[in-house]
C-alpha cells in the first residue's frame, strides 16, 4: 500500500523543500533590508517576497488535499504531475512577485488552474468510489469501456 503512494509522498516533499526555500528567501530579505521580526513592513522589495511566501503558505493545505485525494482516489501518475505543474507555477509565482506585484499573474495562473484541476480529478475520484462502494457502480471504469 505504501509504494502506492510513492509518487505522492515525492511531489510533497519536494514542496515542503519549496516551502523552506521560500522562508529562506524571507530571511535572506530581512537582512539585506534590515527588517527586523516581527516587522513586516518596510521595504516595498521585502513585502513583496514576503507576501509571496506568504501567500504561498495559505495556498498550502489546499494543495496538499488536492493533491493527496485525486492521487488516492483519481489516478497517483496523474496527479504527481499536476503537482509537478502546481509547484512549477508557484515558482514562478514567488520569482515574479520578488521582482513586481505583476510578475506574480503568470504564475498565479497555473498555480490556480492546476489546483482547480486537481480539485476535479478528486471530486470525480471521490465521487466514483463511493458511488461504486455503496451502489456498486464503477463509474471509471463503464467510461474507460467506451474507449477501448
């Protein structure tokens, strides 16, 4: 069971890394423009990478349920990449928002399409298991019939 969540687990830590390494960027932030905690104003260079880590977090547990669901109950490949996709976006998300309050639209954008699909992918994975758990009906797989 646990080499079934194998990809899931990789994808999660190698966020938690992202997440470090934006807290990192806070730091590094706080010292060259000498703000010191619990401030979280002063530069507008500073409150920009802050705001980016910042953002990232709360955006965090949605993508970890996401991520986990459809990986469990859609398809683990599938969602491992869209994980990919998501982390590869909130990377772009961070770096745009270091250098301007625009550059953070691109990055913004995959971030929250790929959350969105990965929030169908676990609607529809939830969905079938209990449709076929309680009614006995495998959705997924009548579908995948009619695509031999």
């Amino acid at each position: 069971m646990v080499e079934d969540s194998v990809l899931l687990a990789a994808v999660s830590l190698i966020s938690a890394v992202q997440q470090a390494y934006f807290a990192k960027q806070v730091g590094n932030a706080r010292m060259k423009y000498k703000i010191a905690p619990p401030s979280v104003t002063g530069s507008p260079d500073f409150e920009r990478i802050f705001r980016a880590q910042q953002n990232s977090i709360e955006f965090y547990p949605l993508f970890l349920v996401v991520l986990w669901t459809s990986g469990l109950f859609f398809n683990q490949e599938v969602a491992s990449v869209f994980g990919c996709v998501y982390l590869f976006g909130r990377h772009v998300y961070f770096i745009g928002y270091a250098e301007s309050t625009k550059g953070r639209i691109p990055g913004f954008k995959i971030g929250l399409a790929m959350l969105f699909i990965l929030f169908i992918l676990s609607f529809l994975g939830t969905a079938n298991c209990l449709i076929d758990k309680y009614f006995d009906i495998n959705l997924i797989k009548k579908i995948s019939k009619l695509f031999p």
